[in-house]
C-alpha cells in the first residue's frame, strides 16, 4: 500500500477544492460540479464558498445561473439538506440519492409523520401535477397536494420548513426550489433533466473521490447520507475497481483515484489564507479527521451543536480560528478569533480576504481582531 503523509494528503485535498488558487468568474458552474455541490442550507454560505474559490464572484452571478441561465439547480441533496448542483448532473445525484433515501420509508418514520407507506406514495405522485409549469408556495403547494389527493390530515405537515414530506419527491426529481417570493419559499418541476435512468453509483463514487479523496468509506457514507446507508456507499466504492487505489496516510488507510496517485506524491506545499463560512465543504470533508487540521483541541469551537459548523480561518490547509460578520447598515463587520498566534503576513492575508467578503456583499468592511 503507497505511503502519503499528511501534510501531502491535506495539500491534495486544497488543491482539489480550488483553495490553492482561485478560478475565473465564468467557471461557477465548473467550481459547483467539482465540489460535488455547493451546501445553500444558509443561502450565504455557498455565497461565500463559491468568493473564497472563485475571483470577482458577485451576488449576482449565483442568481443568474440558478434562475437566469438554469445552469444550477437548489434541491434537498446530500444528508437531505440544500444544496446547489449543476443541472447537467442532476439525474447522477438523484440516483444516488434514490439507492437510500427512496419511497419505502420504516414503520417509525411513517408513525413519526402521521401517514401510511400508501399516503406518501400519493402525495409524492402528486407533486409534479400539482407544479406543472407554475411556481407555488409552500403553501400554496400544499394546498393543490391535497385538493389532488384528499388528504386534508397533511396540509400542516406539508408546510413544514424541513420539507419531510416534500423530500421523496425531490429524490424522484419531481422537485426543486425556485428564486423566493419576498420570505416565502417557492417549488418548481424541474423537468426532464430530474430523469434518473442511465446513471450509476460509480459514477458518483468518482466525483466524490476527485474532491475528497484520499478518503475512507466511513468518510463517504457520513458526506452523502450523513453517516447511514454504508452497505450502499461501500458497494459504489467497490464498483469503481481498479479505478482506485488504497493508501496509507501515517497510519491512517484510504481510498483515492488511481490516477491521481502520482500527482498527490508530488503536490508542492500548498500556502494560502482563507476565510471559509459556514458549512464549507472543506470543513465538513475533514470532520472525522479534523485533529489532522486543528492546532489543538478545538473541535468543539468548530464542529458544534446540532450540526453547525462554524466559519474558519484557514491557513495552509490548517483551521487556525473561527470568524464571524455582522452586517450593519453599509457596513460589514468582520470578527477574527485566532486559536494560535498568527504571523504578520497571514493576519495581512486573512485582512485581504475579509475585504473580498465586504466587496461581495457591498458593503464597507470594519475588521476586528479578538
């Protein structure tokens, strides 16, 4: 088994999630299929994935792809939660979603929501004839689910923030988000695109591997289902065979893309400052070995509660510090919480990224060091 240090496996992970350098304003759509999505359950938190990895991003831009140009769609994606994915990938995601979080749902889970295996199948049919080509309201949307299917026992539950119900039929691609009406949510069918056939879990296993590998299938299973579904995660991983390669980092075996074997051997010591929000995929994707990117024990200033993660200072691929903004009036002000000491030159750095986020939000920045 090939032997990586971590140091080499930490640079290849920066490298890959485009934190060494950043891309152009025209490669979002590109940046969105790389990162396997853009986590949106804070809308402003793949904001600011997108400006720590993309030059000039501008609020509109994100816009203009989802609801403009169609090239990114926002559905329940990833351990059920939102998510921004390219369209042209989106019957790949779904059949992965599909394999484990599919129509059949347990006993405890139909109990728990108040419905049977046969009122769900019901409602989740009803979607796309209740969208057809309008946009509704999560209400209004609840209210044509049960004029189709006279379930009035579920109008309440269907209005409910974390869509349980509403989620089948987003994993059989007859849902997804459209731009909101003032502060209310709206749904659209999002059309053939969501068809599913075709596609297969190799083929999400690779993308996954390219951004986060050398990763485990533990790793794999808690990113995709939110660390359930395993038999199906390990059964992707299998099916891509001599494709990927075990590895050995200080101990620690993982699974990367043969090809990229080499190129992680040789990967220069990646030095860059970010400010990273929220939610960031980095942070998620380190999160059962964070000990290997934290300068001592502070996973629970990071990795908190409820499954929030906090905004990070990184530097050279380590979380040095949490950060947080305010915004007030025209201005932005941004709080910087060091864990260690920090050189000149990152604290300069760390500076420079903090205008990049006051310049995407528009807003005169005021920095604060604690």
């Amino acid at each position: 088994m090939t032997k990586l240090t971590w140091p080499q496996a930490v640079s290849w992970h920066l490298r890959r999630q485009h934190l060494d350098a950043r891309l152009p304003r025209t490669r979002l759509p590109q940046l969105v299929s790389e990162l396997c999505g853009l986590h949106a359950q804070v809308m402003s938190s793949a904001e600011l994935t997108a400006v720590c990895r993309i030059e000039g991003l501008r609020r509109e831009d994100i816009a203009k792809a989802l609801w403009q140009d169609r090239k990114l769609i926002k559905t329940w994606a990833m351990r059920q939660t939102l998510h921004l994915l390219p369209v042209g990938e989106y019957g790949m995601w779904l059949n992965a979603f599909g394999l484990y979080n599919g129509m059949k749902k347990s006993p405890r889970w139909l109990a728990y929501f108040g419905v049977s295996q046969n009122e769900l199948e019901a409602i989740t049919e009803a979607v796309p004839q209740a969208l057809g080509d309008k946009l509704l309201t999560r209400a209004e949307l609840a209210d044509e689910i049960v004029r189709l299917t006279g379930l009035a026992s579920v109008h309440d539950k269907l209005r409910l923030g974390w869509g349980s119900l509403l989620k089948p039929a987003c994993y059989k691609g007859y849902l997804c988000f459209g731009p909101n009406q003032g502060q209310h949510t709206q749904f659209a069918y999002p059309g053939p695109q969501g068809e599913i056939a075709g596609h297969s879990g190799a083929a999400v296993a690779r993308k996954y591997l390219a951004a986060y590998g050398p990763a485990t299938a533990q790793d794999f299973s808690r990113w995709l289902y939110g660390g359930t579904g395993s038999r199906v995660t390990r059964e992707m991983l299998a099916s891509l065979g001599d494709e990927i390669v075990g590895v050995d980092i200080e101990g620690a075996p993982a699974w990367m893309l043969r090809k990229h074997l080499r190129p992680a051997l040789q990967n220069e010591p990646v030095r860059s400052v970010r400010l990273l929000p929220a939610f960031d995929q980095y942070v998620f994707a380190a999160g059962l070995r964070s000990a290997r990117v934290l300068p001592g024990d502070f996973h629970a200033r990071v990795y908190r509660n409820q499954g929030w993660f906090s905004p990070v200072l990184l530097v050279d691929g380590r979380m040095d510090g949490v950060w947080r903004f305010d915004q007030k009036g025209k201005r932005l002000v941004v709080t910087i919480e060091p864990f260690v000491a920090l050189k000149t030159k990152v604290k300069r750095a760390a500076a420079e990224e903090a205008e990049r986020v006051a310049a995407f939000m528009e807003r005169e920045l005021e920095l604060n060091w604690v």
